[in-house]
C-alpha cells in the first residue's frame, strides 16, 4: 500500500502523526503533515489506516 498527504486539504491537526508517528512527519514551517515514506511497511499499515480515518481533513490518501 501507498500513502501521501494532500497538501492542499492538510490543516496540520498533527493527529496523524500522533497516531502514527513511524508515518508521518510534520513540518517544522507550517506543520502540515507528510508521508515519511510512500510505501507503508506492512507493521504499520493499520496505525496509517487508523490516521486516514482519523484525520478530520480527510487528507490522507491510501493506494494500492
Ligand atoms: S490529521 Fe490530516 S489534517 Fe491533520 S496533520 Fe494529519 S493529514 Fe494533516
């Protein structure tokens, strides 16, 4: 599986990275949020699946 963060929807909420901070970094300029890698390791995949339900900006995206 894949993952990025649409910047255009990120409002740096950093509840993504709180949950799954293997995954996603923020920015130190603005906070907004991205993919520490767009390949998700299977061991993290169900804390990134947790974040994409989580994120109230419906920001993140998740791919085959
Ligand atoms: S939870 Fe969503 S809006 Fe908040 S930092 Fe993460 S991707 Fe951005």
């Amino acid at each position: 599986m894949k993952v990025w963060v649409d910047p255009e929807r990120c409002q740096g909420h950093t509840l993504c990275s709180m949950i799954a901070p293997n995954s996603f970094q923020l920015s130190d300029i603005d906070g907004s949020s991205s993919a520490v890698s767009d390949v998700v390791p299977d061991d993290q995949l169900e804390q990134v699946r947790e974040a994409v339900r989580s994120c109230p900006e419906q920001a993140i995206i998740l791919t085959d």
